[in-house]
C-alpha cells in the first residue's frame, strides 16, 4: 500500500486519501495506550462545537489516529467524527452557497463528502451491523440484554439514514451538474440536512455514551480483537500485520 500523503492537496482530498485516513490505524496499532474503555475520554469533534470556518478547515492527513484495529471501539467512535465533520460540510456550504453556483472549493468539498458517506459510512455502518451488534446479542452477560432494543433502534435509524442520504447525494449532483437547483429542492436539501444532522447527534451519542462502553465491559478480549480484524478485512488491510 502506497504511503499516506502528508497534506492535502484540497480542501478534504481524493476518496482515496479518506479511505487511507479510515485505515490509518491499522498502521499504529499498538501507539495508543488508551484502554478499550477509554471512549469516554476520546478527544470530541462535534459539528455543534465548530464555526464555519473551523468546519472548512483542511484536514491533515499522516498524523497518530486516536485508535488502531487493536482499539475497535474506540476506533468506531473516531468514524463518528468524520461522519459529524463531512456532514458539517455539507451544511456550511448549503448555507454558503445560496441560490448561486457552487464554487471550484465548494464543489471539491462536496464531492469529497458525498464520496465519503457513499464508500467509508456504510463500512462504519457494516462494522456494527455486522460485526459489533451481533457479538452484543450473542452475549451470555445479562448487561447485553439492555442493549439489545437500543441496537434495534440504531438499526433502523441506519435505514433512514440512508434513504436520507441518497436523496442529499442527488441534490448535491444535481446542483453540481446543471450549476442550479429549484427553490423547492433547495428547500430540501436544507430540510434533508438537519433531519440527518438531528438524527446524527441523538444516534451518536447513544453509541459513544452507552453502547459502545457496555460492549468494552461485557465483550472478551478475544472478541474484541476479532472486531477489531473483521473492521481491518472490511477495508482491505491486513491485520495483525505479519512481520
């Protein structure tokens, strides 16, 4: 695998360079010291806390990722970042744009955004479906039972927001493609954003705060670490990396 760039060369990069960064833990596994229950801890970047610009910063490639596969749980709760970041974008520059075309910066972030929620969000959201959610429901430890609705829920919340997000992508290409889009769709696309945006902050925080520190009490080190595998295959890295 070609080595991380250091910077990029636009505002958020190539999907590629995103799906470097995702994997970039695999790299470092075994830098970080946090323990597999440290999520509570873990550094927040929440879009509620950034203004505008700080949301359109450039984002730098090459530095220590908060956790490696050896730290799945912590490394799910760092994808909610991206995930809280990308979608900010998104928001800033719906807000920015206003009726006009979508500038060359504009247009790359965007790009770079709906790029991120077509390819690297559903393997964050097959990492819990998949993975994480039914090694909770298999759980002998009578903590899991409380879980098992809330997961349920968290489920059903991935459908909507996919279904949300497919229609976001299309007004967003649209708009990229034609350089306009009527009052109602923009009317949409706004609606569309705070509905995920909404839908984000509540699902997010039940993860981080609840679902994600029950799994680092009741699930075995062993378990934990072939999560933490099934993560690494799902984006084409091996791990434990031989040698």
């Amino acid at each position: 695998m070609a080595p991380f760039p250091l910077v990029l060369s636009c505002l958020f990069g190539t999907a590629a360079d995103n799906n470097a960064e995702e994997a970039g833990g695999a790299r470092r596994s075994g830098d970080n010291e946090t323990g597999k229950a440290g999520i509570l801890g873990l550094r927040e970047l929440r879009w509620s806390q950034l203004s505008d610009r700080e949301v359109m910063m450039p984002v730098v490639l090459g530095s220590r990722p908060e956790h490696g596969f050896d730290q799945p749980l912590g490394l799910l709760s760092d994808c909610h970042r991206r995930i809280e970041r990308f979608l900010g974008v998104l928001q800033v520059i719906r807000g920015q744009a206003g009726d006009g075309e979508l500038n060359e910066r504009q247009r790359s972030a965007v790009q770079t955004a709906l790029e991120y929620f077509r390819t690297a969000a559903p393997r964050h959201t097959a990492d819990e479906e998949e993975s994480l959610f039914p090694l909770l429901r298999a759980s002998g430890d009578p903590r899991a039972r409380s879980a098992i609705q809330i997961v349920q829920e968290l489920e059903h919340e991935h459908d909507s927001a996919n279904i949300a997000h497919a229609e976001v992508d299309s007004l967003y290409t649209q708009w990229m493609t034609l350089g306009h889009i009527s009052v109602d769709q923009r009317r949409q696309l706004s609606a569309l954003l705070e509905q995920l945006r909404n839908m984000y902050r509540r699902h997010i925080d039940v993860e981080d705060q609840q679902v994600f520190p029950l799994a680092g009490e009741v699930l075995r080190p062993e378990q934990l670490a072939e999560l933490g595998k099934q993560m690494a295959r799902r984006r084409g890295i091996e791990y434990p990396m031989n040698g």
